[in-house]
C-alpha cells in the first residue's frame, strides 16, 4: 500500500511569468537547453517552460521543498543524488551546466524535476514534469506524488517492520484506521501543494486527484533482495519504484501488503490493485471485496479476479494473461494503464476540442498573450 496523488496544473498569463527575472541558474539552463538560439520558435517555446520550472520551484521552496533527487531533460539524466545530499538544487543546475554542454540534443521535449520531501509521519517524492509543448486542453505541468508511512521503513531492520505491521493487521479497526490517518496527512499536504501554485503561480486551473493503490507481487517477498527493481522508463511508473536513494527502505513494507491482507482476511476498499510495476489491474470501489478469500491477494498462487465484490478490471498488466475479462454485473472492463483508466483517467480534460498537433504551446497556458512561448 502506498498513497499517490496526481495534480495538473494550467498557468496563465505567462507573460507576467515571462517577467520574473529568471535565477542565474534557470537563464543558464535555458540558454543550454536552446543551444544558444538567438530567437527561434523553439526557443521562445523553451524558454516559457524553464520559465515555467522556476516558478515551480518557487513554489516548492516555499513549502520547504528543495531536496531535489533527479534532474532530466528527455531520456537524459543531467544529475541523481545517490548519497541523500540536502538542499541540493544548485548543485542539480550546476551538473546539468556541466553536462548539457556535451549532449547533442540542443532541444527537449519534457523537463523532469523528482524532489523529495518528509511531513509528519510521511515520506514523500515528487515527479514533476514539465512538458515544452502540449495539445490544447491537456496541462504542460503535471505532477505525481507517492506518500508512504514513515514508520514501516526498513530503517530499523526488516523484523521491525513485520512486527509493525501485525498491529495494523491485527483487526479491520485498526487497518481503516492506519489507512484513514495517513489517508489525511497525504490529502491535506497535496492540499498545500495546491495552495502553494494557486498563491505563488497565477493558474488557469489546478486538478487534483489522490489514492490508496496496494501492490500485488508475481511472487512472495521475504526480503528487500526480493523486490523487483523497475525499468529504467521513467516514465512509466510512480517514482517509488525506480529505487532513488533511500526509499528502497521506504518502500519494501507494500510487497508485504498484499499478503498480509489476504492472511487476515482484511476488506479491501476504495483502493487500487496494482502489479508489481504499478500498472494497475483492479480498481475497488466502496463496496470492495474480502482480501482472503480468492487468489486476487494471494502470493503464492496465479492472480484471479474476486468472484464478487465492487471491482473494475483493467487492461495492460502483469496478469492480463491470467484474467478473462468479465463485463456486467459488479465487473466491468477498463481500457489502458495506469495512464490512461479509472480515477487518474481524463480528470485534465479541459479542451474546447480539436489540438495544436504539438507544435508550439497551443494549450490555454500559452495563449495570444505569451510572448515567452511565441504565442503572439
């Protein structure tokens, strides 16, 4: 179990953004990411966008936020901190003057900022993206955050996370209220997180969007040499599985999960099944489904769907093999992954139809008023 919530946001008016002076950091970025362009479209187009990140991370700092993990333009990893440096934004620009120099792709298409961040009783990343250009409708900020709880890490060794966790398994009282407490901490500071643009970054809109997934491995779990690692595809799964400093700690108490709720026979509900990339498989609605019952939650055995209960099946996952897909009744059959179905699906859907095709800006963000984007 971990928490993920998932937050678009559409800037306007970024002519005023345009004139906020950029930092000595961000003008260097993108006058590197441009390959120097004296005014091309490309150009102007880039520069909105760095323009766009430095408002960003204004509004991180002013939440506390500025331990960064991963800085990325594309495919290209420019900086990733491998030893938990804090504070560490300026030496993220400072790799990233260093390298971008010798890389031969003068534009980009996605900036890629992952930061890091603890609140309470929650450890916290955050994958933000910055896409240079976007079709009308959809929104060139988008930003995935994954919660988990402070004290199942594996800090203390891998028994005391056991141990930890047969209190929150102990009673269906004490699971609700486990999930229901954290639930909140996670809610409320994506919460400060929309109040943070919405104060320091004038916007069209902002979309929110949160839940509870519960990974279901392929295969028992006994240790943190059993987790399986992700594919280097940073974009296809949520930051906890790519395995950045520290939260491989964080992280190894959800391959338990699954099994524990199966062994005690706990009621899943308002939650997401996923496979062991993330890609989710089942969605569970209010209503839910006994954990022990089946072999939906059951590690040692093939996946099946619940015979009954409040479920809709996905597309596009480890298990699609072992699933046939059922329709009526209390199933039914959702198209895509984990980017494309149930609750994350469509909610940036804003459009007033047809699309830009992906050239220039195009999306109300960047509309006749943006000089920094070309829009004039």
């Amino acid at each position: 179990m971990y928490f993920q919530g998932m937050l678009t946001i559409d800037p306007s008016q970024l002519t005023h953004l345009e004139r906020v002076k950029p930092t000595k950091g961000f003008a260097r970025m993108g006058y590197l990411l441009t390959g120097g362009l004296a005014a091309s479209q490309e150009e102007r187009e880039t520069f909105c966008a760095v323009t766009i990140l430095q408002q960003v991370n204004l509004v991180m700092r002013s939440l506390g936020i500025d331990n960064v993990v991963r800085l990325a333009k594309d495919d290209t990893t420019f900086y990733e901190d491998t030893q938990g440096a804090e504070g560490d934004l300026k030496l993220a620009l400072d790799e990233f003057a260093a390298r971008a120099k010798f890389d031969g792709t003068n534009l980009f298409n996605t900036l890629n900022l992952v930061l890091e961040h603890h609140v309470g009783d929650l450890a916290l990343l955050l994958d933000i993206r910055i896409s240079r250009t976007h079709p009308v409708g959809d929104h060139p900020i988008k930003i995935t955050v994954n919660g988990l709880p402070n004290e199942l890490s594996t800090e203390d060794g891998e028994e005391q996370v056991r141990k930890r966790m047969e209190g929150v398994f102990a009673s269906q009282q004490n699971y609700d209220d486990f999930i229901a407490r954290h639930r909140k901490a996670f809610t409320t500071f994506l919460e400060e997180i929309e109040a943070a643009f919405r104060k320091n970054m004038k916007v069209d809109k902002v979309d929110v969007k949160s839940g509870v997934k519960i990974v279901r491995p392929k295969n028992r779990v006994k240790s943190r040499g059993d987790v399986p690692t992700a594919s280097g595809d940073y974009y296809a799964h949520d930051p906890v599985y790519h395995g950045y400093y520290g939260y491989g700690d964080a992280f190894f108490y959800a391959w338990l999960w699954s099994d524990s709720c199966h062994s005690n026979h706990i009621h899943c509900h308002d939650c997401t099944i996923v496979d062991a990339s993330g890609a989710e498989v089942l969605e569970v609605g209010a209503l839910g489904f006994q954990g022990g019952e089946g072999d939906t939650l059951n590690v040692d055995e093939p996946f099946s769907v619940p015979d009954s209960g409040d479920v809709q099946v996905f597309h596009g996952h480890d298990y699609a093999a072992d699933v046939s897909d059922r329709t009526g009744g209390s199933f039914d059959s959702i198209s895509g992954g984990s980017e494309s179905g149930g609750w994350l699906s469509s909610f940036a859907d804003s459009s007033d139809g047809g699309s830009d095709g992906g050239s220039g800006c195009g999306g109300s963000s960047c509309g006749s008023g943006c000089g920094g984007c070309g829009g004039n």
